[in-house]
C-alpha cells in the first residue's frame, strides 16, 4: 500500500510544506462576510491580535491586511519551527502600517483572562477540530471573562463531496470523521468535525453572539498537488481508524489518484468560520 504508506497521519505535528499548499485554498475559503461585523466589534485605537496555532503565519497574512491598524500580533504555536517561520511575516494593515509580532509558545489551552487584558482579539484557524470539549469550554470562558471577541476559522465539519461519486466516499468519510473524534492519551478525546458546533454553543451559553459562515475548500484542476497530498492523508486517516478497509482504498486511492492528475476529480471540503462576540 505505497501510496498510503508514504504519508503520515494522526502525529499532531503540521508540516510546513503542508501548511503552504493549503494557504491558497484556504484564503480562497475563508469567509469574508464577517469581516463587516468582526470590525464592528473591535475597539478604536492600536489593536492587539492572539493567533493560536498560528503554524506559518497564513492567519497574519490573510486577516492583518483587513484591518485597520496599528496591529501587533502575538504569535502562539508549540512548534518552534513553525512559530519562527510565522514570525519572520511582513506585512501590512488595511491602511498600510507594518504589522508588529512577538511570539507566545505557552500552551494556547491554558490562557486566562489576565493574559488577554489588552488583547484586542484572539484568532485561529483551522485548530478547533484538535481540541477537546474541555479545551474550547476554557477558551470561550476565558474569551467572555476578559471580553475579547473571537474569530475562529475554517474547522472542518465532517462532510465531503467529491465528484465523481463513488461507492467507497461514504464510507471513508465517516472513518476519517471518527479518526478526528480519536482519544488522545494525557487530553481526552478531540472533538473533531463536532467542534464548530461545540464552540458555538459554548460561547452562547455565556450570551455572547455567534455569527457562522461556510467556508469550504473547493478542490479542482488547477490544485492538482494540494487535492493528491489531501487525498492521501485522508485515505490514511481513514485506515488507520479502520484497518478492515485497507483491500478497498488500495484500488480506490489509486483510482482517485488517476482522476486527479487528469483533472478530472473535483472535491469540496466542509468548513466553517465563527465569530463569537459580545452583545
């Protein structure tokens, strides 16, 4: 099983290469219709900005740009590598001050509201999926506690359609869904494509507002590299969590390999951004 085996899965470690074939697709997914009410609810004045999980800085490039400044982020990650390549970023804000940055590599499940006293926001993408219930439970109490509004991006929601059909989607699709929802020794059990809902009620509960847009990765012909990497990691997931189906998604990864490279296959993957603030 070459193909699966060349890939990785379930080591909780982004790769940088990774990281940088997704950023085109997920600045093309994100959701712009809650930039107008994200704004509405920063205050005036210099902004401070917590990016947890910040990997490379994609966050920091897409969001900085689009607001007012002046801005300092602080860069949270545990990965050393990633957090240095985040923080060598340059870039902008909307009316083209430079963006200061310093790094955090404390662990972004144990911030408090004291640590947010100045912050002006606290942003992640594409991290709620890795948390645990208890985890996004301390994030929003912490966020209503110092009153620092959330923008939380591009979590996965477990639903994938590729096109062409084909008997097998469903069924990895649900093995991928529970390879997220897996236990993880020392954290409890991650929430997985659950956990835009979890967050969403969890910040209401304190009657804060949420606000939620679609934010789906739409995978064709000219994302060739980005469609076959995720392909192959998502077939990996999948066998992992259910070593039954490893005889089918040998003929099926190879089969989608095919369709991919002759761009054929076309694939949408469900995400969803939030924005919790309060009222």
């Amino acid at each position: 099983m070459s193909e699966l085996a060349s890939e990785p899965s379930g080591t909780g470690k982004a790769a940088p290469e990774w990281l940088a074939l997704r950023e085109d697709a997920d600045a093309d997914a994100r959701a712009t219709e809650l930039l107008d009410p994200l704004l509405a609810c920063l205050p005036d004045g210099p902004l401070v900005i917590r990016d947890l999980g910040c990997g490379t800085g994609a966050n920091l490039r897409w969001l900085a740009p689009r607001l007012p400044g002046p801005q300092q982020w602080i860069l949270h990650d545990h990965d050393a590598d990633l957090i240095a390549m985040a923080a060598t970023t340059t870039v902008n804000t909307a009316d083209g001050t430079p963006v200061t940055t310093r790094t955090d590599h404390s662990d972004l499940t144990r911030l408090r509201a004291a640590d947010l006293a100045s912050t002006s926001l606290v942003t992640a993408s594409a991290l709620l999926d890795l948390l645990t219930q208890d985890d996004v439970d301390s994030l929003a109490e912490t966020c209503v506690a110092a009153g620092c509004p959330a923008l939380l991006t591009l979590s996965v929601v477990g639903r994938v359609e590729l096109q062409p059909t084909d008997p097998l989607d469903a069924e990895i699709v649900a093995a991928f869904n529970d390879h997220q929802r897996r236990a993880v020794p020392g954290r409890g059990r991650l929430l997985g494509p659950d956990a835009p809902d979890v967050a969403a009620a969890a910040f209401r509960c304190h009657g804060w507002e949420v606000r939620s847009a679609p934010s789906h990765w739409q995978l064709g012909g000219g994302q060739t590299a980005l469609t076959a990497r995720w392909l192959r990691e998502w077939c990996a997931a999948a066998v992992e969590q259910r070593p039954d189906l490893v005889a089918d998604v040998e003929d099926y990864l190879p089969r989608r390999m095919r369709e991919c490279d002759a761009g054929r296959l076309r694939v949408t993957v469900h995400h969803m951004d939030l924005l919790a603030h309060g009222r």
